[in-house]
C-alpha cells in the first residue's frame, strides 16, 4: 500500500503498520519519519540492524525477531540500507510475525525494484517514497516550526532556505538553531543572517573533518581552537550526521568511479568539499560508519534528555573516538 510523505508526517497511525518500507533519496525526511516512529514507540524494544548484519547474522535476527519474553508484549526491529536482497527474508517472516514492527529503511529503489513492488502491492505493508525537497516543502515546514513566531517575513525565509540549499536535513539544523537562539520567538534579520553564517560553522566542520580523516594532531588542535558551545551540540551532533550519511550513501552506490558518484550526489557536494569526502569514502567501512551512526543516535538522546550532562565534553569525546576509529 502506497502512502504519501506528507499523510505520513501528519498521521501516526499510517506509521502503525507491521511491516513499512521507507524509501528515497531525501536522508532529512526519513530521518525525520525515523524519530516519529521512535517517538510513537512506549515501553517496547527497538532493534536496529542494516541488512548486511541480517546476512551475516540471521540466527540473531529470527532471536531478536521471534523471541518473546513474558515481560514483553511486542518488539520494533529498524533494518537500514535494505534492497532487494531483503526480499526473500520479508517473504519468509510475513506470515509470522504477530505483534512485532518491522521497518525498512532504503536509499533508491527503481520500478523494477521487488522489495518497492511487494510493500506498494500488498493491503497489509505500507510504502513511502521520500522524493526530494523543494523551495515550497521547505517554506512549509519553516512556517510549521516557526509557527508562533515574529518576524516571519518572506525575506527571513529565503535567508532560511538558501543556507539550508535545499536539504532537509541542514534545514532541521537551522531551525534547531533558531529556536535555541531565538528564545523570545523574534525573529530579527541581522540576528538571523549572523547566526546562520558564523564563522564557527566552517570551524566546526574543519574539526568534524580532521576526525574523519583520522588527523589526530589536526584534531587536537582544533579541538583546543574550536569554539564549541552548549547550546548548539544538536547541531555539530547533525553535521557529523549529515557527513556520515552522505558516506553511507556512497558506500552503496554501484558506481565504481567514486568520482562520478560524488559530482552526481543530491543535493550537490560544495565543490571545496569533494576531495575531502573522497578521502574520508576511502578510509571508512560500512560497518565503522553504521557503528559510528547507532552511538550518535543514542547521544542526541542524551543531549536532548538530560539537561545535566556535560554537551561540550560529550561532543568532544565523541570527535576524539571518531577520529580513533578512523585509525583502526
């Protein structure tokens, strides 16, 4: 069964379903339908795989699956970066499964697509295709979130828009921003343009890179020049979310010639930064990044949970271990 996108975000329920395909080129809209389906989930463990751990370790999988203790009711299993060589295993388990949750989670997957044709075809799956952001999606969700705000002029929306370029992702970014640094929920234009184009952006992302690349020394000193500030850890947490995605993105392209995938990624790679995402492709594995990827969603957890810990020290912590497994 096919659901929009957008039924989707505003609906819960169609997120409710046993077995749900999300699919597409757009990482910030199924990051976001990722965390309403977290959020939904009460008293329940959520187990995350990617498909290729399921390969390797189907016994796991069918335990994790199937095994239902007495203190347990149900379980919701994330299986990310699935295909069609997902299809055999959905087509044994359909019938199976009772109360547990199955979500998949894919980058793009064509017409001819088994995987996509089984979840569009059947009553009891549902299927989302996450298609790329334009201008007008993006200006609705900046008036959603901003939704109570002064200052909301056509202007600060563009401004909005264009530092996003395009990609939901950045765009959450920004507006996590805004709202921590506009608390009085007023917006002003000068306030908006420095705080959307500070220099420490470029900063932290020099840093998020030296980890990356495994620059230990580089790392350290930028870890000692680098301004990190409390109030904005969500979103150096994102921009390593963002790098680290794009990775995984590049991972599983067919494509042979890395160069070619990179010229041909949407949104578009900022040209100073393709030499520099090439070497990171080449110095991590999947697995270290998928890795990498489950603890950063457990830390934003924390950071947005616990208002006590130390966020400065965790995010460094965090650059300091990315940077180590870059070296392993």
């Amino acid at each position: 069964m096919i659901v929009k996108s957008f039924l989707a975000e505003k609906n819960n329920k169609l997120l409710d379903n046993q077995f749900t395909l999300i699919y597409g080129l757009n990482i910030g809209l199924k990051l976001d339908l990722r965390k309403k389906i977290i959020s939904n989930i009460k008293n329940v463990d959520i187990i995350t795989y990617t498909q290729d751990e399921v390969m390797t370790q189907k016994e796991s999988f069918f335990s994790d699956l199937f095994n239902i203790s007495l203190f347990e009711k149900n379980k919701v299993l994330l299986v990310d970066q699935c295909n069609d060589k997902f299809f055999e295993i959905v087509e044994n388990i359909k019938e199976k499964i009772n109360d547990q949750k199955i979500f998949l989670f894919s980058d793009q997957l064509d017409k001819k697509s088994k995987l996509r044709s089984l979840f569009e075809k059947s009553k009891n799956f549902v299927c989302i295709a996450c298609y790329e952001d334009n201008e007008a999606s993006l200006k609705k969700i900046i008036l959603e979130s901003l939704k109570g705000f002064a200052g909301i002029t056509s202007e600060n929306i563009n401004i909005i828009i264009n530092s996003s370029n395009l990609d939901r992702a950045k765009l959450n970014n920004e507006l996590d921003k805004i709202h921590m640094y506009f608390l009085d929920k007023k917006l002003i234009n000068t306030k908006l343009i420095k705080l959307l184009n500070i220099r420490e952006s470029d900063n932290f992302n020099a840093l998020r890179d030296a980890a990356l690349n495994g620059e230990s020394s580089q790392t350290n000193k930028l870890l000692q020049d680098t301004v990190i500030e409390n109030d904005k850890c969500i979103f150096y947490l994102n921009s390593i979310n963002q790098r680290l995605n794009r990775l995984i993105e590049l991972k599983l392209s067919k494509n042979k010639a890395i160069e070619d995938t990179v010229n041909n990624l949407k949104p578009p790679i900022f040209w100073k930064d393709k030499p520099v995402i090439i070497k990171q492709f080449y110095r991590w594995e999947a697995k270290q990044i998928n890795e990498t990827l489950k603890k950063t969603f457990k830390l934003e957890i924390q950071l947005k949970t616990n208002s006590m810990i130390e966020k400065k020290v965790i995010v460094k912590k965090l650059l300091i271990d990315i940077c180590n497994v870059a070296n392993s």
